[in-house]
C-alpha cells in the first residue's frame, strides 16, 4: 500500500468468537484483533489489501501500523473508534465517519468495499481451516493479503511462487513455525 495513493478505508477487526460463559465483545479473550486497510482508487475500486495483527486498539498500536504501510500521500477514512487517532498523529490526512456500529453501519458507502472485503476473509479462513490460532493468525491474513493483492494476475502467481522456492534459501522448522509480527 506504501506505492498507492488515494483513500484508504481502515477498521478494526476481530479473529475468534466469545467463549460459553466468557466475556462478551471486544474484550473476549478469544478474539483477536486485526487492523484491516483497503486501498481504493479514483473511482473507489479496491486496488490494495493490508492487514494485520495488533495487540490491541490503542493509538500507538494504530500510529506503528499507518507509518509501516500506508502511503504518507494518501487519506486516511475511519470510524469513530478512538485507537485510531493514532492515524493523525503518525501525520497522516485522517478523515472520520462515524458509524454508530451495529449491523446498519455496514451500509454505509464510504466502508462498503472494506466490510464486502473483511466478509469475506472471514468466510475464506472459516471455510478453509478447522482451527486457527491467534498465534500464527498473521501467517494467514498475510496469504489471503498476497491472493488478494493480485488477482488481476493470477498466471503470473505460478511463476512467481516458483522463482521465490528457488531464491529461498533451506529453513529450520522453528523458523518456519513462527508468525511474523505486524
């Protein structure tokens, strides 16, 4: 997302689900949070997919990850969630809608590629793996990141999963095990 300009649509975003006598909502220690940013071009299509794991929705969570992938040219539209004035302050155009949240939020225009997007990691990590762990989370938000990111070229994945088995160099399994941090 760093080569793109234009806008980019952020929101946060929770990996599990509430456990049988746990918590509720945000602060479930089943759920995982992840930041989730689209690129859209002039005319609004999504050109760009970025997410990742954070430990939690403060602003300098939010500030870490705008200054690693967004480009400093480009605006920045939000929700009203205030983890994500960190978006300001790492000096970037932030512009924000509030929603209110709930199920009507998810018709506003302005988030309408994000959420049909965020619908569909989610359906697309459910439908492919029995369990997913928080931990290795990243490993899997980074795949469907890469498909994404390309799917206007999707001949030209072959030979570039090729090209990079051949340049990569033998790894210890502890090495191939770990998730990368955001």
């Amino acid at each position: 997302m760093a080569d793109q300009f234009g806008v980019i649509e952020v929101d946060d975003a929770y990996w599990g689900g509430e456990r049988h006598g746990a918590k509720p909502g945000r602060g479930s220690p089943n759920k995982v949070p992840f930041i989730a940013a689209l690129s859209c071009n002039d005319e609004g299509h999504p050109i760009g997919l970025r997410l990742g794991k954070v430990a939690g929705f403060r602003k300098t969570e939010v500030e870490r990850f705008a200054k690693r992938h967004f480009d400093p040219n480009a605006i920045v539209l939000t929700d009203g969630l205030a983890g994500f004035t960190g978006i300001a302050s790492a000096g970037f155009e932030h512009q924000i809608i509030v929603t209110g949240g709930g199920y009507r939020s998810m018709a506003i225009p302005e988030f309408q590629w994000l959420n049909t997007v965020l619908g569909n990691v989610k359906n697309s990590l459910q439908g492919s793996y029995h369990h997913l762990s928080g931990q290795h989370l990243p490993r899997y938000l980074g795949e469907f990141c890469y498909r994404f990111n390309r799917r206007f070229d999707i001949a030209a994945m072959l030979q570039r999963l090729g090209k990079a088995a051949v340049r990569t160099p033998p790894m210890p399994h502890r090495l191939l095990k770990l998730a990368e941090a955001c």
